[in-house]
C-alpha cells in the first residue's frame, strides 16, 4: 500500500478540479470587468456597449463610434459562432443516440443478454458482474465522455466570443494589457476543461462502484466508455469546424488579397465574419474537445491496464486512482505556472510575448516534474506487479516517476521542434520565405520538405519515450506517459486558444476602423499566438501517439491476443489498410476544404462584382450569405470522414477478427502520426513565412516585401494551400488513430466472442 489512505484520495482528487473550476472563473471575472458600461443580456448577451471610461481616445482615433464597431462585430462573431455549433451539436445528439444504442446491442450480446454473473476475465478465481452490466454502463460512460467533450468546445468557443473585442478595446493601453486579457481568457479555457473532465471522470468512477462494488475489473472496463465519447464528439467538432474555418479563410485570401488587394480582414470582404467566425469552431470549440477527447483516453486507458494489475486486485484504491492524482498535480501546477504569465512577469514590450508563453511551457514541466515525484512516492505502494500481455511483471513506484516524466519532457521537445519549424525567427521558415522570390511553385516545394523534415525529431522523442517507459512498466508505463504529456493541458490550452483570441482582436481591430497602433499590436499577438498554436498542435499528436499505443495495448490484452504476429497474413492485410487510412481521410477533408473554398470565392466575387459601391466601403458587403455557405458545407462534408473512423473498427474486428483489426490499428498509429506532423508544420511555416514578409521587422523581410508583391503574393499562395493542411486534416489526424484504438477496446469483449466471421466462412 502507498502512503496515502483511500479518504485522502477521495477529498484530494474533487478538490483539485474544483480548484481549477474557482480560479477559471475568476479568471472569467477579471476579464468581464473590461466592458465597461453598457447593458447585458440582450441578444445571446453581448450587446455590451464596451465603452472604455477609463481611458481617453487618442485624438480623433478610436473614437465611441469605433468602439461601439467593435462591439458590433464581436456580438456578429458571437451570433455566428453560436447557431453553427447549436446546429452542429443537433447532429451529433441523433449520432449520440443512435452510436449509443449500437454499443449497448454489442456489448449486451457478447453473452447473449444474460444477466448471471460470470467468471472474471484476469482474476479467474472470482465472479464479475454479467456482461449486460458492461454493456449499460459502457454506454453511460459513452455518453457522459460525449455531453462533457460537447461542454468543453462550447464553453472555450463562449469564453473566446466574449474576449476578442475585449482584448481589442485593451491593445488602447498598451501590449500588457491587451496580453493579459488574451492569456486569462485562454485559462478560463484550459482549467475549465481540465477541470471538467477530472470531475466528470471521478464522479462517473464513484457512482460505478456503488453498482460493482468488489468488481473493479467489469468497473475500469466499462469507463473507457469516456474516453470513447470524448473522442467521438471530437472527431466531428475538428472536421466540421476545421472545414467551416478554412473554407472561409481560404475564400476570402484569395479574392480579398490576391485579386482585390485589399488587407486582411478588411470590412469590405464579405468572408471575413465568417473566418472569424471559423476561429472560434475550429481552432477553440474543435481543439478543446480534442484534447479532452486525449485526457480522457489517457486516463481510462491507464485505469483499466491498472485494474487487471496487482493495484486492482488487490483494491488499493490510491494506488488506482495515481492516473487521476497525476491530473489534479496538473491544475494545481498550472495555476501557480499561470501567474508567472498574468502577475509575477508584466509584459511590456511586443518583443516578451512568445518568450512569455514559451516559458510558461518550461515552468509548468518543471514544476510538474516535482510534482509527479510527490504523487508516485505517496500513491503508490514501493512494489508491485503489473499484468504484461500473459505474464506479470513487477514494479517500483520510482518506474512509474520516470515513465510520467519522459512523457512530459518528451512533450516539451516536440513542442519546441515545432516552434522551431513554425515559428518566422529562425531560418527554417525564413528560407520559405525566401523561395517565394521565384513564385509560388517553389514556396510549395520549401514548404513540403520543411514539413516532412520537421518530423524527425518528435518521431525519435516519441521512440525513446514508448521504449522507456515500456521497459520499466509495460503498458501501464505508456499510458501514464500519455498521461505525463497532458498532464499540463491546462496551461497548453490556455497557450493555444490565446492564439485564434488575438486573430479576432486583430480582425475586430481592422474591421472596426482602429487606429494603424492598435493593429500593429494585435499583429504581434496574433503572431506569437500562431506559433503557439503549432506548439499545441504538436502536444496534441505526440499525446495521441502515446495515448493510442497504450489503447492497442489494452485492447490486445481484453481480445485475448497474447502477440501480434507481422508475419502472419491476418495482420499484415490489416497493417497495410491502416496506413492508408490517413492518406483516405486526409483526402475527404482537404478535398471538401476545396469544394467549400470554391463556393466562397465564387460568393465573394459576385458580390465584388454585383455589388455598387462595396470597394469603394459605401455600401455593406452580405455577410450572412458567406456564413450559410461554411456552415452548409461544414456540416455535410464531417459526416463521410466520422463515418470512416467510426465504422472501420466495426467492420475490421467483426467480419476479419480481432488479429485483423491489431493490424489496422496498428498501421494507421505508425502512418497518421507521420502525415499529421508534417501536415501541420508545412502548414504552420506557409502561414507565418506570408506574416514575416508583412511585417517587413528584417533586413531580408522588406526586401521581399511590402504587402502586394509578387512575393508576397507567392507566398499568400502557400499560406492558402497550407490552410487546410494545418488546421483540418493535421489534427483531425490525431483524432483518428487514437478513436479507432478506443473504440476496438470498448468493442473488444464482442469482436472477442463473435468477431472474424468472413475467416470463419472461408
């Protein structure tokens, strides 16, 4: 037994989620007392008037009339944001129930709907509860992982509607302020999130055992449930919403800067509410679900490799409950992390943003590291054995230290690999930038070796985590090192939704008519924020390598395979479809990105063209009508690649068996994670090698530029092809590998019984 009794465990773990839960919405408060007058409630609540009393315009700029601009736009942003996910969640609620209902029929079969008791799978001696039992709490599980990922994007998308014009109306006293504003709103984000789904995961556990009692084997297995719908309502929130941003986004480049000439996020567009709009669905709403979606498969994924250890059959519940104890060291964590950012080190100069965000990457994995040492020295008992695919293996509490913190250093390298390949100051991005001197052509070429070169070293940092943290602990060590790399995710989420904040300050800012130094400050915020959301993006992936190793290996385990054997036909077929999954995905995304885009430019020139006055900025662009395009494409374009995920699982492990389906699993872990790195960063260095010739800061940069040359052009070109790259199919990538490891663990015990019927037949 560990140091700490089962009372201790049971206050410490809801007291730390409520923790995050106080401070995220005290954070929420200091950020609303920027309105400042106005009233409230009106029209989804946000027709404050975001008069600023306390500070004076600067002469003649900025002036009330700017100010009530600007909160015009953001209540339009609001609105728009606000109908698509409603609209968005509607869908998903009929794919909840109908998924929902399928999982309870399989599960409940795998014993023919028996209510007896039967012997337990692991610990042989004794009786577990029917598998019917399974089936129902799997599916309630199932749909609380649903309801909580669907409040996670919801709230983040809320929070950032409601932060955008404020940071805007903030940039008038300064940087400082305008980043303080940006980064608290981003908390109120990540430890909502973080919270929320500690909470959720803890309270799901305690109600379960009232009906399982001693049963903790049936117990873990029916939770993964959570993991399962976490990621479900996340695969469709980052397709939908990565298509409604990008087709946006891609129509209004190409018609507003390309052919018209005219700046980012200029009023006279007629797409730019509607890519502002995409910020907020894809980038905040999507990217919370995601990473709540990895949280909980973590999470369930090391509970249940634990359950059939020595911990569970023994019912040490602090040494059980170490994965959700490692978590609440994450809040506590990244709330003293958060104050080095918001009090302890005040931003005053343009040039402290990103090494203000990047440091607070360094001090939360320090401060964790300690952290993880605490918990493993108080949790868990000196010794114990883990069950290793047939055999046991026994292990130290100082293993499981260093499997948590590989897999939290190994965050931190991927991160700054993807800084360094993303970010416009250092050469990889600036050599891109340089290309677009001889056109487009060999922007892309720059852009694509960048991308593919860029996976390197995250690959080796993933290798030397999964052999590590392998060797010390089997499988447990792999998903606790999953769990070590999100153990931080309220601070990388408040680094991440930071940024599309300050994109929409910025467009807000040049929609509104604000002064040239307004812009220029929330062009800074916006260009440290696009680097961070690379950083994040690569947290995202490097997670769900680990978190979907550790899944297949808990599924391998519950399917009764003791090896998975390469040579054998059964695998290899399934290996081989599995690495073309990524590449059949990636097309579905990025050709309904085109087929979107193609209907945007086409809407945006006829109003260009049709429209009296509208260059000349006399009369008002149709705004409406470039959000009903995203919105209808977006939601019909998500269904084709969910569907792929969701049901390539099903058919695998029922028509070729569970030996077919290792295989699948095992091919699409290996080629997604490939193709979503490289995606991303390609993307990633397009966009911010464009935003280095904007700016002009360099020597080199004004020699390419200003804004409107040919290589600039070549280079928004390059931006516009890396857009669907980076924010639709990169990391809807990670989504996929991790939900089909989910989903055949949640099904196994019927691909088990029932599974392989075509190799039955022949």
């Amino acid at each position: 037994m560990g140091l700490m009794d089962e009372g201790l465990t049971q206050a410490l773990i809801p007291l730390a989620a409520l923790l995050g839960i106080g401070f995220a919405l005290f954070q929420w408060f200091l950020v609303s007392r920027v309105k400042v007058s106005g009233w409230y409630g009106l029209d989804n609540g946000y027709k404050d008037k975001l008069i600023m009393d306390a500070v004076e315009p600067e002469e003649g700029v900025d002036s009330e009339d700017a100010i009530a601009k600007c909160a015009e736009i953001q209540n339009a942003i609001s609105v728009g944001a606000t109908s698509f996910l409603y609209t968005e969640y509607k869908y998903l609620g009929i794919f909840t129930l109908v998924f929902g209902f399928i999982m309870f029929i399989f599960l409940g079969s795998v014993n023919g709907f028996s209510t007896k008791s039967q012997p337990c799978t692991y610990n042989k001696g004794n009786l577990c509860k029917p598998a019917l039992a399974n089936a129902f709490f799997s599916t309630v599980a199932f749909l609380l992982g649903s309801l909580t990922s669907v409040l996670s994007g919801f709230l983040g998308m809320k929070i950032a509607t409601f932060a955008n014009a404020r940071t805007t109306l903030e940039a008038r006293k300064g940087v400082g302020k305008a980043f303080i504003t940006a980064f608290r709103s981003g908390a109120v984000m990540g430890f909502l999130l973080a919270a929320n789904g500690l909470l959720v995961l803890y309270v799901s556990i305690n109600l379960f055992k009232s009906y399982y009692g001693d049963d903790w084997e049936g117990l873990y297995e029916s939770i993964t449930g959570y993991g399962l719908g976490g990621s479900s309502m996340a695969l469709f929130g980052r397709v939908g919403g990565g298509i409604y941003t990008k087709a946006a986004d891609v129509g209004a480049d190409l018609v507003g800067k390309v052919e018209r000439n005219i700046p980012e996020d200029d009023p006279r567009n007629p797409a730019v509410i509607a890519d502002n709009v995409g910020d907020n669905v894809g980038d905040i709403a999507g990217m919370g679900s995601d990473l709540f979606g990895s949280y909980a498969e973590s999470s369930c994924a090391a509970l249940f490799v634990a359950s059939i250890s020595s911990i569970g059959i023994s019912h040490d519940y602090s040494a059980m409950s170490y994965p959700l104890l490692i978590s609440s060291m994450g809040i506590v964590v990244c709330l003293i992390t958060t104050l080095f950012a918001t009090d302890f080190f005040k931003i005053k100069k343009v040039t402290e943003i990103e090494p203000s965000l990047k440091r607070q990457l360094v001090i939360s994995t320090i401060l964790m590291t300690a952290g993880i040492a605490m918990v493993s020295f108080f949790a868990l008992p000196s010794e114990f054995t883990l069950y290793d695919f047939g055999t046991e293996k026994t292990v130290k509490n100082w293993h499981l230290f260093f499997c948590v913190s590989i897999g939290l250093w190994a965050g931190l390298v991927i991160g700054y690999t993807t800084e360094y390949y993303t970010s416009n100051a250092y050469s990889p991005v600036q050599d891109v930038a340089d290309s677009c001197r001889t056109g487009a052509a060999t922007n892309v070429i720059f852009g694509l070796a960048l991308g593919y070169k860029s996976v390197i070293i995250p690959i080796f940092a993933i290798a030397i985590a999964i052999y590590v943290s392998f060797s010390l602990a089997a499988m447990y060590g792999i998903a606790v090192a999953a769990l070590g790399m999100l153990s931080t995710i309220a601070t990388g989420l408040a680094i991440d939704a930071y940024g599309p904040i300050s994109d929409n300050a910025g467009g807000i800012a040049e929609m509104a008519g604000m002064s040239h130094n307004i812009r220029k400050i929330t062009d800074a915020l916006d260009a440290a924020g696009n680097t961070t959301a690379a950083i994040g993006k690569g947290f995202a992936i490097g997670s769900a390598a680990l978190v979907s190793l550790a899944l297949f290996g808990a599924f391998v385990s519950r399917a009764g395979i003791n090896s998975v054997d390469v040579l054998s036909p059964k695998v290899f077929i399934g290996l081989l479809v599995g690495a073309m999954l990524p590449y059949w995905f990636s097309a579905m995304t990025m050709k309904s990105v085109g087929s979107a885009a193609l209907k945007m430019v086409e809407e945006v020139r006829r109003q260009f063209n049709t429209i009296p006055g509208l260059m000349e900025g006399t009369a008002k662009p149709d705004y409406a009508s470039c959000v009903k395009i995203s919105t209808d494409a977006s939601l019909k374009a998500m269904i084709p690649p969910g569907a792929l995920v969701m049901l390539t699982p099903l058919i695998a492990g029922t028509f070729f068996g569970v030996e077919t389906l290792a295989g699948v699993l095992a091919g699409s872990l290996v080629s997604g994670v490939q193709v979503a790195i490289s995606a991303s960063n390609t993307g990633g260095a397009w966009d911010n090698a464009k935003k280095y010739i904007e700016a002009g800061a360099s020597e080199h940069a004004r020699t390419l530029g200003p804004k409107g040359s040919d290589a600039h052009k070549a280079a928004v070109i390059g931006d516009t092809v890396g857009d669907p790259l980076k924010d639709t199919s990169g990391p809807s990538l990670n989504i996929l590998i991790k939900l089909m490891a989910v989903e055949s663990l949640v099904f196994a015990p019927f691909f088990a019984a029932h599974g392989g019927l075509l190799f039955k037949w022949f």
